[in-house]
C-alpha cells in the first residue's frame, strides 16, 4: 500500500507523536554535538512559515534557501513547507566562487523558477540584493537572523494544510548555469511513493540511524541524508560537507559513536576516507554498527570498495556493509538498490566486449577484464529497460541507453515543457545513462550526454568552457571540457584543452603556462570546479566534427592518445 | 631554515597537489581563496605538513583565515616547530 499524504501531514503527525524525539543530531566543527528535537524543528520551521506569510509569500509559491549547512536551513526547509510555498535550496557562496558568476548563477535561476522570496544568512543579504532583478518576481528577502520560533504552531491554520498530495512539494537542481535551468519538481506522492518502495529495498527500520555529511542541494543528500530519515521519524546524525571534506575521520568517529547504520557515499568518499584518515582518529572507533554504505551518485569501482573495507575493517567494518545504488533526482531517488540482503554482485567482463562489441560479455583468451559493480535489482515501483538509439529493446547484456518509468518519477522540470517533453519517450524517462542489464540487476558503464561527475557533483561542460573561452588570449569557442577518471581519487577529474588565439602573443617571459594559470583560475572562481590539467594548444589541435562542432569525446581521445605517446617518450 | 620550509611545501604543491612539477608557487600568491588548491587537498596538505615538519594543524584552520599563502603557512609551522 502506498501511503497517500503530504509533507504537511507527515509532520504534524510526528510533532504531535513524539515531540521530544531527537529528530537531527547537528555536528558542527568547533561547537559540541547539537540535538534537535522534533518539536525544535517544527516550531523554528512555524517561525519561518508566520515569516514567509507575513512577507505576502503564497502557498504553491518557490522560496529560495541559500543558507549553510546548519539548523536555520533546516528549519527554513520545512517552514516553507509548512506554508504551502515550494522550497529550494541552494548551494551557498563560497570564499573562492566569484561573486559575478555567483550572481550569474541566481540570476538564470530567477529567471526559469520566478521565486517570490529568497531566505538568507544576514551576511549575504547585500551580496543578493545586487543578484536581485528590479522589477522580477523576488518580492522579499528573508534574514534567518530575523526569524523566530513560534512557541507553539496552530497546524490548521498554516497554509501548507490546503496542500494535496499530487502538488509540487520541492524543486531540485543541480549545479552551474545548465544545471540551474532544470529544476526537477517533485509531489508529495512521488517523495513518499519512493521513500515506501526505497524503505522496503533497504529494509528500513525504527532503530536505524543514518549518519550523512551530504549537502542538502544534491538529491542524494536531500532524500536519503535527509527527508527520508526525518519524514520516517528516524534519527540523523548530520555534518556538513565542509567540516568533513577537512576531516574525513569525523564520519567515522560520528557512526561509532551514534551506532549509525546507513550512510551513502559517492565513489570517491570511498577512496578520500580510505587514504586521508590517521590511524590516531580511529582509535577506539568502532564501526560494526553500520550495516549498510551505500555508494550511489557517480560511476561505482570495484577498487574503491576493496580500499574502503581493507582500511576499516580492523575497527569492525562489515564486508556485508557495503551497498550500492543507481539513483536521480527525477525518480526523487533511487532506481535500483544493491547489496543490501547479499553481497553485491561484481561482474567480471571482457574489455573488449564492452567498448568495441558493446556486449557485457566474459573474456575470451588474453582479453583484459573489467570488474563491474551492479547498483542492484530495480525497487519495486520502477520499471527499468535498456535501449538502441532507435530505443528498441535490447537484449541482456547489451549496453544502450537506460530509461525508467516508475509511480514516482519528476512532475516535470519546473516551468521547462519543453525540457519535459524533450526528457521522456512514450512515458518512459530517458537517463542518458549507458548500462546493461544481468540476472535482472542495472550495470552503468558511462554516459550519452557530455556530462563531468566530479566528486558526485555533476558539471556541464558548457558551462567551463564558456569561462574558459572569456579568458583573454584564448580563441573564444574553442576549448573542450572533459573528465577523465583517477583511479586513485575514485572519480572524475576534469581537464580543459583550450587553443590560443593565432594572433595572441605569450607575455614576455612567459609560455602556456600563464594562459593555463588564468583558466584555472577563472574557471575555479566561476564554476567552484578545480581543474587538474589545462593544456594550451596552438590553433588547428581541436577536431571538429562534420557539421564543425567540436566534438569532446573525439578530442577527449586525441589528448589522452597524446599524453600516453609523451608519457611513453 | 625558513627559505626551506617555503621551498618545500612549494615543491608538494606543485608537484602533488596541482601536477604541475614546474610551476613555482610565489609565496604571496593565494592559495586557497583562489581555489588553486581545492577543498579535496586540504588534508592531503595537513598530513604533509605534519609528516615533513612535525607540526599538527587543526582541521578547523584549513581555510583561507588561518592561511591562505606559502608565507603564511611557512609561518605556522615555524611558529610550532
């Protein structure tokens, strides 16, 4: 049975159940652990609904969240729920993003999803009000300094009780200037349709406790390291990405202390706590708690695992803890779930069959190997298949392009048709993803779209490319952007080959290199992505396509070719 | 001694950090309010720093207010040594 409610309904049920119910455990570096109750929690999200209504914000309105990681975005999370309004959040400005492009980023945001008001953080406040369009539909900006808790909320009086399930409950978006014009909309069902069906696929049950570092702009973050533990009124032992990326042990520290039991991980937090953790922060620590690790959100390896067990399983780490799951925004969250009653499955394939033949086929004689991770069986609720370009069915083992189709997939992408439109074939979603299909269980091997994932991140490379290009010197338009994978960071990294203007002269003195530093340096104040290599080419390097696009995958080809030539000279 | 300290968290962060072996690193040149060395390397640096000179920094200093060039980073390890 799937249950039919809202957001609104959920929360008042659990405030009135078990007020005093931890419902987040806050860890914030430098200040002790934080318990927050429900009752905490709804009564400071009731300040910023009184706030939001007394702004002339109405219900089925989009609010804006750029607030850290803290309790206020939490708070103001659900406070907008609690009004009716369609909450985002969104990632907050970082010391080293460029206020211009920053203030790019909101404006293509206020353009596509016309929020009525933004809610910030007081030292911001004037930042945004210079990003804010005179005459757009930003009628007012919220300080979380100015918002108070309400001592006791009057649920029927709060507009978000008008709300009906089917109604846009949340948007979702990813990041940069492509990202931003895509939010993903979800309803009340559809959240809690996936959370029914993922509950079941995880075996969810009253004494887990989930332990995240994730950001809670990312749907991985947002879903499972956040609305799926409070919404099913268990505990969150939460952190942010920021302390932990500096201190990878505290996740450790936080799982063997809280007895935590479920975390998801992208690929390379697997890799990053393997190697970055002294033996002296895991003292004492304790690890058998957790029963499930789920890597989820960028291309799985095989390696990654090995590291992750072989490194902790000393402090009691579960082989069995290790999980896997293939998830996106517009099915609100995961697809398929791996390793959770046995082992997950590592297919051992042949290279070759898959690149050349496209068939996930075993080695023949002298062939290399691959190892695959499965993400799993499909839950329940999602219908998964696997495509020609013609989008025939393919048979198993085939790679093709995977398209779902599920009771809890994306409302539609927020005042984009056309992108809707564009993104489904006869009712079934295309991913863009590339996989095969086993035994009943997803592989993905890669991507149709030109898409970067770094670090669980997804980069468009558009979007470097357009910084890249500004870079004076650089001939506009022509520079690829592209990952390439590092097998011992676990994910993508990303590399940018950009000609030189045929006019344009080195500074004296200098070569390439101060070209390449402005690049990095431009595009890491634009985009907050850190390049690993910048080559400057001269004119004429770059392939063009027929129809004299540049192509990346071609160029992605010809510059590792050329790397492995100088590298073996 | 100090010309040390700088000449070798030079060498790692070019060398391991930005796998750029040749690029010098000016001592003034911001390092991470720039983002030329980004938030997944913080530790990487911290644990050289603690491995090369015996000096431990907190993870709350990671940031651009503790330090944010070669300078100021040299100066902390000198002032803990």
């Amino acid at each position: 049975m799937t249950p039919v409610t809202t957001f609104f309904s959920r929360l008042q049920h659990l405030y009135e159940t078990d007020p005093e119910r931890t419902a987040i455990i806050w860890m914030h570096a430098r200040e002790p652990e934080h318990p927050m109750t429900r009752r905490d929690l709804i009564r400071q999200a009731a300040g910023y609904a009184a706030a939001l209504a007394a702004a002339g914000v109405r219900p089925g309105e989009v609010v804006i969240l750029i607030l850290q990681h803290s309790e206020s975005l939490a708070a103001a999370f659900f406070g907008a729920v609690l009004h009716g309004a369609i909450p985002s959040i969104m990632p907050f400005l970082t010391e080293k993003l460029a206020p211009d492009s920053y203030r790019r980023s909101l404006k293509s945001l206020f353009e596509v999803t016309h929020p009525a008001a933004v809610v910030t953080y007081p030292e911001f406040a004037a930042e945004l009000q210079d990003a804010i369009p005179a005459g757009g539909s930003v009628r007012s900006v919220l300080l979380s300094s100015e918002v108070a808790p309400v001592p006791e909320p009057d649920f029927p009086a709060l507009r978000g009780s008008e709300r009906l399930p089917g109604d846009v409950v949340l948007l979702q978006h990813s990041s940069g200037t492509t990202g931003l014009q895509k939010g993903v909309a979800l309803s009340h069902e559809a959240v809690f349709r996936q959370l029914a069906s993922y509950g079941k696929a995880i075996r969810l049950a009253p004494d887990d406790v989930v332990v995240s570092w994730l950001p809670l702009y990312h749907d991985m973050g947002l879903i499972a390291g956040f609305l799926m533990p409070l919404l099913s009124g268990i505990p969150l032992v939460l952190m942010s990405p920021f302390d932990w990326v500096r201190a990878p042990y505290k996740l450790m520290q936080a799982v063997s202390q809280h007895r935590g039991t479920l975390t998801w991980l992208p690929n390379f937090a697997f890799n990053f706590c393997a190697q970055k953790i002294r033996d002296r922060n895991l003292e004492g620590v304790d690890l058998a708690s957790w029963r499930a690790v789920i890597n989820c959100s960028e291309p799985m390896h095989y390696q990654s695992h090995r590291l992750f067990y072989e490194r902790f399983r000393a402090h009691g780490l579960r082989e069995s803890a290790l999980a896997t799951s293939y998830a996106m925004a517009e099915n609100v969250f995961a697809v398929t779930q791996g390793g959770i009653d046995r082992a997950v499955t590592v297919d051992t394939i042949s290279q070759r069959g898959l690149l050349i033949d496209r068939v996930a086929r075993a080695a023949a004689d002298g062939e290399e190997t691959m190892r695959m991770l499965s993400c799993g069986a499909p839950l329940p609720n999602v219908e998964v298949r696997v495509v020609d370009d013609a989008r025939g069915d393919l048979p198993e083992r085939h790679l093709g392009e995977v398209m779902l189709r599920s009771d809890c997939m994306l409302t539609g992408y927020y005042r984009r048709d056309d992108l809707t439109e564009k993104a489904f074939h006869n009712g079934w979603y295309l991913t863009g993803d590339l996989g095969y299909m086993a035994d009943g269980e997803v592989y993905i091997t890669g991507r149709k779209k030109d898409l970067i994932i770094v670090g669980g991140k997804n980069v468009y490379p558009q979007d470097l490319e357009s910084l890249a290009s500004e870079v004076p010197g650089i001939h506009p338009g022509r520079v690829v952007a592209f990952g390439v994978y590092n097998e011992e960071m676990g994910t993508e990294e990303v590399v940018i080959v950009a000609e030189k203007d045929a006019e344009a002269e080195y500074p004296a003195g200098a070569g390439p290199e101060a070209l390449s530093n402005e690049i990095r340096a431009r595009v890491t104040r634009g985009s907050d992505i850190a390049l690993r290599q910048v080559a400057v080419v001269e004119r004429g390097w770059l392939l063009k396509t027929s129809s004299g696009k540049i192509a990346r995958s071609a160029n992605r080809d010809k510059f590792l070719a050329g790397k492995a030539v100088t590298a073996g000279g | 001694m100090s010309d040390d300290i700088e000449a070798k968290v030079s060498e790692y962060i070019a060398g391991t950090i930005l796998k750029q072996p040749d690029r010098a690193i000016d001592p003034q040149e911001k390092l991470i309010s720039s983002g030329l060395i980004d938030s997944f390397h913080l530790v990487d640096l911290s644990l050289y720093v603690e491995d090369t000179f015996g000096v431990h920094l907190d993870d709350t200093e990671l940031n651009a207010e503790s330090f944010d060039t070669l300078a100021a980073l040299a100066a902390i390890i000198r002032s803990r040594q």
